[in-house]
C-alpha cells in the first residue's frame, strides 16, 4: 500500500473516530451508568484536551481495556458496546493503515452487536456511529465503505435524535462529503442551534468547534456553485 494511501486512510479514519458520543444520564446512579460517565469523561479529555499524540495514544488504549471490561460485566447491554466501539475507533487515529482499517472492522462489530440488542439505545449512537464509520472508510476491495449504507444509517440516527449534535454533525459532514452543500449547510446550522449540555461541557465545546471548522468550508463549496 503507497505512503500516501496510507496517510490518506489514517487522517479519514480519525476524522471518523470520534463517532456519536452518547450521554448517559446524571441521574441514573447504577454502577454501570457511573462507569459509563467515566469512560465518556475520559474520551472527550483525551480526545479534546490533550495535545501530545504518545500519551494520547497509550490513554485511550487504557480506556479501551476499561470499555471492553465493562461490555463482559454487562454482555446483554448495549451501552458498553456503543462505548466500547466508539473507543476502539478511536484508536485508529494512532494506527498504521492496516491497523487502522481492523479497528474499524472491529468497532463495526460492537456497534453492530448492540445494534442487534438496542437499535435506538443512547439518542441512536448505533446507527450514527456505523455511518460515520461507512462514510470515512474506503470502499471494496480495501475495506466496507459504503455511501449508500452511510446514508441510510445517519438518516436513522437523525430521526431517532433529531436535534442530537453528534447526529446532526456527522450527518452535515456526509452530505458536505457528497456534495449535497446547501442541505449540509442547513443541518450543521441545525446543530449549533441546539442547546450547550452542561453535563458534558468538554464534549460540548469539542464538537461544536468540529462543526464551526466545518461550516465554513461547506459554505464556500456552496457559494461556488452558486
């Protein structure tokens, strides 16, 4: 595989590697919920706070280790799963291309397994997640990308929660992807209207400056045509 395959397939992938961030809900106090709230705590730190790629990369492999403990604690959920996908794909953006590529394969099927248990779980992280993943990857024979599946996955996560910012965000960077520019204007326009979660302040702020580094980009594609 060239070089510049290689880095291409990296940087899409780690675009895509911070699929749907779900929330889990303050008041549920379970032990799993409360685990669960770390593990998304400790994403959005390592993933928007932190700036050195090796400590980056040797954190968010120890998360992953937590998420996939947590999924053999509680195997008929689906919660740990979403997690545990949403971590492993996070993982990509430190990887080689081969690497890469199977830790999409693998988080594919941890979103998928708790898709099978709980389509609509978490504000529809299964379906968001699997589209983002269909859209960044390469197609066959390299690897499963599909637009088509994309497509039909983000639009399931968007009815499912139609004013979620992942939902909204991964589904305005699809349609800028496929050129569709003024709807992907309206839907990252969508998302940036929706209210800040306090709960989730790092996340918060990580994802709308993702979508404000994005819009103007889509508004420029856009006024070209125009």
């Amino acid at each position: 595989m060239s070089s510049n395959l290689s880095r291409t397939i990296v940087l899409g992938l780690a675009i895509a590697f911070a699929t749907g961030a779900p929330k889990v809900w303050a008041s549920d106090q379970s032990p799993m919920a409360v685990e669960l709230r770390h593990i998304d705590g400790e994403w959005a730190r390592i993933t928007y706070q932190m700036t050195n790629a090796d400590e980056q990369e040797k954190q968010m492999h120890a998360l992953a280790a937590e998420a996939a403990t947590l999924v053999a604690q509680y195997p008929d959920r689906a919660e740990p799963l979403i997690w545990d996908g949403i971590v492993t794909s996070s993982e990509a953006k430190y990887a080689g291309s081969l690497g890469a590529l199977g830790l999409a394969k693998a988080s594919r099927d941890m979103f998928e397994k708790a898709g099978r248990i709980d389509y609509r779980a978490v504000d529809g992280a299964v379906p968001t997640s699997l589209g983002a993943l269909y859209y960044k990857v390469p197609g066959f024979p390299l690897s499963f990308g599909d637009n088509a599946r994309a497509r039909q996955y983000l639009e399931d996560g968007l009815k499912i929660s139609p004013n979620g910012l992942d939902a909204n965000y991964f589904y305005g960077d699809f349609l800028f992807g496929v050129g569709e520019y003024a709807r992907a204007v309206a839907v990252l326009k969508h998302a940036l209207s929706t209210p800040p979660d306090p709960e989730r302040p790092i996340w918060d702020a990580g994802r709308r400056a993702d979508i404000r580094a994005l819009l103007p980009k889509v508004e420029e594609k856009l006024a070209s045509r125009q």
